[in-house]
C-alpha cells in the first residue's frame, strides 16, 4: 500500500514536470550532406517540416493522458481511435528523429558491425538484396511515407513501408517491429534537388546511410527484449480478438 502510495506520487510528479518534446540537433551542418543532399533542403526539412512535427506534437498532447510520457510509449498507444494529430506528429517526430541520427557525410561514416553483417547475410542473402528490397518499397510507396529496415518482434530483418508519419512501433501498424533505418521518401526530403526524380534521390541518400549507427541502433533493438515481446504480445492479442 504504502509502494502504491509512493508510485502514485513520483508519478504525479514526474508527470507536472513534463518536458515538452523538442527539435534534435543534426550531428553535422547542413551543407555537410551535400551534395547527395543540398543544405537548403536539409535546412528546410529540419527546421520546418520536423519542427513542425514536434510544434503539433506538443500540442496535441498537452492536457491529456499522454502528456509527460516518453515518445516510444505514445507511439506503442496509438490506435485507430488515436486522433491523426498524435499519430501523424509522434510519428512524424520519432521517424526523422532516427532519419538524422543514420546518416552522415561519406568521409564520417562507419562500417556495419559484425552482428548486423551476419544478420543481412541470413535474412536478404548480402547487402545487395537488402537495398534492393528496401528501393523497391520506397518506389512502390504511393504518395508520401518511408521505407524500412526493421527488427520483427521474433529478431529478424524485415523491409516495410508505411503511409505518410506510421511507423511499425505503433499499434495499429499491421507488420510490428523496431525500426532501425527509414528512409523518407516524402516529396519535401527531395524536390528542390532531385523534383519528381524520386530514383535519384534514393540512390544518393543510400550512399549517406552510416551504417555504424544502424548497427548500434541493431544491437539495441536485439537487445530490447521487452519492446520486442510488447510488439509481439500486441499482435497475439489482435489475432485472438478477431
Ligand atoms: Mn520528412
């Protein structure tokens, strides 16, 4: 009783200290991506589009349950009764989030590590299948979303795409996982370089994938077994409700 006690009120007060979420920092400058990205538009995406994202994202939020609890959690939450303002924002502030935090310039990019090596090597046969799995779900991508490269809740590699700001965290995605590389392929992430040229776009921000910090973000994924077996639980459930 007295643990209940105390949970309760560390929670309301964690909860009244609620940060509101804010724009990440690129880890290089804009111009640094050029020129597989122009510093214009990589100015334009994270300053206004991704800003944008993390604006309405606060707002939504603000007064409701949902207030004060970290952005993984909100996205596990989201359902089709979840209003759009959430999804599309949360989602729109998690995937660009990650979106920087995998790419670098050439001459500041690592090597995939040996666990994520060996993971390509079993599941898509080399690298080279790999990315033609993911060119193909961003090509197929009709109007705006992302390609993916996910860990499925039972640890393997798997390449989605997903509508607009969705991702497979959250829970009214049909195919569950941790994303560990996305690659945006909504118009604003490329038009004023490459306009309707979505082919030449891809190829140019394949070549900033660093795929050291895909690695890390592997390994962590692997290693989240809880998140894993809450995304698999999710989806034993649905199946059992229909
Ligand atoms: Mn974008």
């Amino acid at each position: 009783m007295r643990n209940q006690l105390f949970l309760f009120v560390l929670l309301l007060t964690l909860s009244s200290f609620a940060q509101p979420f804010v724009l990440p920092k690129l880890p290089y400058a804009y111009s640094d991506y050029a020129p597989n990205i122009d510093a214009q538009t990589m100015e334009i995406h994270l300053t206004k589009h991704h800003q944008a994202y993390v604006n309405n994202l606060n707002k939504a939020i603000k007064g409701t349950m949902l207030e004060g609890r970290s952005l993984e959690e909100i996205l596990l939450f989201i359902t089709p009764v979840v209003s759009d303002a959430v999804r599309n924002n949360a989602g729109g502030h998690y995937n660009h989030s990650l979106f920087w935090e995998i790419l670098a310039p050439k001459s500041r990019q690592g090597a995939c590590g040996s666990s994520l090596n060996q993971a390509i090597v079993i599941d898509f046969g080399n690298m080279d299948s790999l990315k033609k799995q993911m060119f193909s779900a961003a090509m197929s991508r009709f109007g705006s979303g992302w390609a993916w490269l996910m860990v499925t809740p039972s640890g393997s590699l798997k390449v989605i795409s997903t509508p607009n700001q969705d991702n497979a965290l959250m829970g009214l995605c049909e195919d569950r996982g941790i994303p560990v590389l996305g690659i945006d392929v909504w118009e604003h992430a490329y038009y004023l370089n490459y306009q309707n040229r979505r082919a030449d776009y891809l190829t140019a921000v394949w070549d900033l994938v660093d795929w050291s910090k895909v690695s890390e973000k592997y390994d962590a994924a692997k290693s989240n077994t809880s998140l894993l077996s809450r995304l698999k639980s999710v989806k034993k459930n649905k199946k059992k409700g229909k």
